[in-house]
C-alpha cells in the first residue's frame, strides 16, 4: 500500500477541502468544496485529491499512513 500523496495535520473534526486552498491562484485548480467528518479512526480522506486530513492528537497522528486503509466515506459536497 502507499502512503497518500499529502497528510494534513487538523484540530477539528469537521473539516472542508477544495483541492486549492493552499494553492496561489487558488479555487481554478481545485475541486468543489466538501465537507469531511473525521471519526474514530483518527483521519480522513478526500474523495477528490485523495488528501489525508489527521486530527492532531487522534489514533491515526504519527501513524504509518502506509499501513492505514483509504477511508472517504463522510464526503459531503457544500
């Protein structure tokens, strides 16, 4: 298994994603806005970008996300 192309250390649960929001030039390059829940696992990831959202703190932070399944389920569009 690989390890997703980008992990991102949250605080919160609830969390949105466009692809692009960290990007200069922005929304253009992106996806649509959803809105991901992170449950007891600790993480989640983006349907889109295939993002990986940690929560800091939570059972999946300093993991080895190699070993770790995809989970999107939870994606909501805005």
């Amino acid at each position: 298994m690989l390890p997703p192309p980008e992990i991102v250390r949250v605080s919160q649960t609830r969390i949105a994603c466009d692809g692009a929001s960290d990007i200069p030039g922005g929304a253009a390059l992106g996806h649509p806005r959803v809105w991901l829940q992170i449950d007891e696992h600790g993480y989640i990831d983006c349907g889109y970008c295939d993002r990986r959202f940690v929560l800091i703190g939570g059972p999946a932070d300093g993991a080895d996300h190699s070993r770790l399944p995809d989970i999107s389920e939870g994606a909501s569009p805005q």
